[in-house]
C-alpha cells in the first residue's frame, strides 16, 4: 500500500495548522505514526500556542497546540506506545512572529529506536 514502511515520516508544520481540535489533532498524529516502518522515525516540527495562521492573505484557525499535547498524543497514538521506541528529543524554543498579540513557540520532536 503507499506510504506504508516509511523509513522516516516528517510533518513540520503540518500537524498543528491542520486541525482545529485536540481530536483532529490525535487523529493526525496517529496517521502520520501509521505511516512509519519498525524501527523507522518520526520527525515532527511546528508552532505551540498559536491559534490562527495566514497563508495567502488569509486567516485559519488552528488548534492552540501545547506541549502536552504533543506528548499525550504520541504515548497514545505513536510510536512511543510501542515501548521499543522513545521520544528522544523535544525542544521547545521561543519563535520569533510578527504577531505581537499571539506568543508563538516552535517546536522539534524526534522519536527513533534505541539502540
């Protein structure tokens, strides 16, 4: 089946603007980890605390992602259920953002096998 088996999965920027709830939000999560080989990775990047995003002179609303989240979501819906994997990293940096009024933080995640 395509996109089965995939040695590394990368959704940066993708997870978060595309969903407007912490459901919608799981369900991404547990689609992109579906996607990924044993033993494969997952590397996923975006923006917490954002509620809105514009492309193309338009304003999205989007689900305001925080750091739980992304934890929950992965032991529950990712690789980290599987307990031969782990989340090895996740960087939480402050972003610089035009937007005064939205206080934006990027973040990184890398789930990979041990060895």
């Amino acid at each position: 089946m395509y996109g089965r088996g995939e040695k590394l999965v990368s959704t940066i920027f993708c997870l978060e603007y595309s969903c407007e709830t912490l459901e919608a939000y799981n369900r991404a999560v547990r689609g992109a980890c579906s996607l990924i080989e044993d033993g494969g990775y997952l590397m996923q990047g975006g923006v917490m605390d954002a509620t809105s995003y514009n492309f193309g002179g338009k304003t999205f609303k989007c689900h305001q992602l925080k750091r739980s989240h992304i934890e929950e979501a992965l032991k529950e819906n990712g690789p980290c259920q599987n307990s031969s994997r782990q989340m090895v990293a996740l960087e939480v940096q402050k972003a610089e953002t035009e937007c005064e009024d939205q206080p934006e933080q990027g973040y990184l995640v890398l789930l990979l096998q041990p060895n």
